[in-house]
C-alpha cells in the first residue's frame, strides 16, 4: 500500500505539469504618449458653429496608435483544438481613463482549430478595421480613419466571427453581429444595429490583395444611414447621431500591398454608400469616395521612414480634401520605438475634415476646422509594448 502511494505521488506530478503546459494565459498591452501641435483648432460659439480659430499644443495618448492592454489565453482540448478567450481595454495614457466598458474593445471566447480556423462570439473590433493593414501609417490617429471620421475603425457587441486558415494564399474573414432588438436590423430598443462583413485576403511573397464588404445599420430604424429629426435641434442631431454615411453606411472597399526589398508600397479605395437620410443636412453625404496611398522605407532594421497621401470626396456639399503626412519610427529595442508624424489636411470651399477622426458638424467641440480651411500637426511619442 506504502508503495502504491509512493508512485502515485510521483506520477501526480507530471500529470499536473503536462496540464498546464496544455493552457496558458498571456498578459499584453501597449502604451503609447507623446507631445502634439496642431494649428486650425477651432474656436467660439455661433449660430452656424465655431466662429475662429487658434493652435494648440498638448500631451496626448494614441496618435502613433491606441494605449491597451489585455489578457489572451488558449487551453489545448485535443484532436487540434482549442478553446481561446480575449479581452482587451484602450486607456488614456496621460491621465489612465479607461475607454468606455471595462473590455470595450475585445470581450471574446471561442473555438480555435488550424484545420479548420477560428470561430468567435463576443466583442471585437468591426472588421473594417481590415484596412489597418493595408494602410501606410498603420491607422495612426492621423490616416485612413480621419477622412471618413472614424468609418474604419468602430468596435461591433453580439458578434459572431469566423477566420478561416490560409489555403493556397487564400484566407477568408467574416463576422454577422446581431442588432439583438425585436426588429432584426434594429428599432431604437438597443444600442446597436445589426452588423456584418466579408473579407478575402491573398497572399504571397511579393503582393498582398484585400477585398472587404461590411455595413453598419443605424440602431434607430435599421437604415443605412443617419437620419434626426428637425425638431429637437442639436439635441436630435446628437441622439441619432449626424454622422450619417460616416457611422451607418454600406463599405466596399479594395487595397494592396507590394512588398519591395526595403519598400512596402500600399494603397486602397473605399466606396461608402447609405440608402439616404431623412432630414438630410447640407454638407452631410451619402456618398462618400475615398482613397489612399503611400510608401514605407526599411532603411535600417530599426529606422522606417513613411510618407502617404489620403483623399475623400463627398456628394451633398460636403466637399473634398486631402491628408499629406510624412513620419517614422525608430526601434530602440524590440519592444520601444520613438515615433514622429507630420501630417496636413487641405479641404476644399465647402469641406472641413481635420486631422484627427472628428465628428460631422461645425462645433468648436468637433475639433474639425473652419469651412475651406486647412489644419496642420506634429506628433512626436514614444510606445512600448509588452
């Protein structure tokens, strides 16, 4: 009997180690600070929104990209699956407020097999954050988001998301969120409306193409666009939100990348589409074109340089403009870098996009710039990861 015990003590063991080396939970995030100007930053209170203009510098959190942190992990079930949770939180870094909910951008458990990919449900990032890797700057606070006011990088609840394995260069990406309201594509009970995307993505050493569909339904009617309603003046427009094509749109949208030795060239062209809005105010699109391109230079393991052009035409009045940017980073190890963007917005008569992903309107709150007015920017930061 002595004996017996003896063994199983001995044994006991390895059986736990062999366990845990079966599941393992990773702490992660990034915090990114640094120090901005920024000129054009609109001022004063009239009838028809800011009435001047001034600059501005201050620290800020997230221009080179968004301060995180989260907590992955992956338990090892057998026959090649798995099962896999995320939840991931973005903060100010300068005065540590958390952004929104508790794990607003990633609240995540699922199935994981390489055969077969990846199934999800929870909250994640909408997939039209697909463009992040298409877009030189890596959708900074200044970039692909900006000129569609923050179109492309929304995060989406009740979602259901699929990630195929990679065959023959070919990968496929999809995710179906429910508006969870009696009326399927929403009907103002809930906060969100129903979502969805598809994207394919091929692969190979010297290219990588991208094709991406999603729309995003306004919570309100189900529509694909931002309707308010005249008579309770700014306050409607705030409740069922103005943004219009910029928030509750369809997006089709097409990008590559070429890869150069130590150049990466990549560009894209986004077709926005609502089906109209009620109440539709002047400057307020329902079609909107954009595109973008640019080139990112390797010059040294640690040292990039980028330089990228963004574009956005809009129906309705709502004008055109146009984002030049120039920055890099440097690595300093692998896991700091110093980074620096200078970037200006040129909008046309009618238009006034800024810099950073602002909200439709003419408030001195919006930070957008005056009407036909431009707004220029320096960031300089540092990130590190973990």
């Amino acid at each position: 009997m002595m004996k017996k015990l003896l063994l199983a003590a001995a044994v006991l063991p390895t059986f736990s180690a062999a366990a845990q080396a079966q599941s393992s939970v990773t702490l992660y995030g990034r915090i990114d600070a640094g120090l901005e100007y920024m000129n054009g930053v609109p001022t004063g209170v009239g009838p028809n929104g800011a009435t001047g203009s001034s600059s501005r510098f201050r620290a800020e959190s997230g221009d080179w990209g968004t301060s995180l942190w989260g907590i992955k992990g992956t338990e090892d079930l057998g026959g090649g699956n798995r099962a896999v949770f995320k939840l991931e939180n973005g903060f100010n870094a300068m005065n540590g407020a958390a952004q929104g909910n508790l794990f607003n951008r990633w609240a995540t458990v699922g199935m994981a097999n390489d055969q077969f990919g990846t199934l999800l449900l929870g909250r994640m990032l909408f997939i039209s954050n697909g463009v992040w890797d298409f877009d030189p700057f890596g959708q900074s606070n200044w970039s692909s988001a900006s000129l569609v006011r923050g179109r492309n990088w929304p995060q989406s609840s009740n979602n259901i998301s699929y990630q195929s394995p990679k065959v023959a260069g070919f990968d496929f990406y999809g995710q179906y969120s429910l508006s969870n309201a009696m009326s399927w594509n929403g009907n103002g009970t809930t906060a969100q409306g129903r979502q969805a995307g598809a994207q394919i993505t091929y692969t190979v050493p010297l290219f990588q193409v991208r094709g991406l569909y999603d729309e995003i339904r306004n919570p309100n009617n189900g529509s694909l666009g931002g309707a308010y309603n005249p008579l309770n003046g700014a306050n409607g427009l705030n409740q069922a939100n103005g943004n219009g094509a910029y928030a509750y749109s369809r997006e089709y949208t097409a990008m590559f990348n070429l890869f150069l030795g130590q150049f990466k060239v990549q560009g894209g062209y986004q077709a926005i589409r609502t089906s109209g809005m009620a109440f539709q105010l002047p400057g307020q699109p329902t079609t909107l074109d954009h595109e973008w391109g640019g080139v990112t230079w390797q010059a040294t393991p640690a040292a990039a340089l980028i330089g990228a052009v963004y574009h956005v035409n809009g129906n309705n009045g709502a004008g055109n403009a146009t984002i030049y940017s120039i920055g890099g980073s440097y690595n300093v190890s692998k896991r700091t870098l110093f980074d620096l963007q200078i970037a200006t917005v040129q909008n046309s008569k009618g238009a006034n996009y800024g810099l950073n992903a602002n909200n439709y309107g003419t408030a001195a709150s919006t930070d957008n710039p005056l009407r036909g007015h431009s707004q220029t920017g320096v960031y300089a930061g540092i990130q590190h990861s973990f």
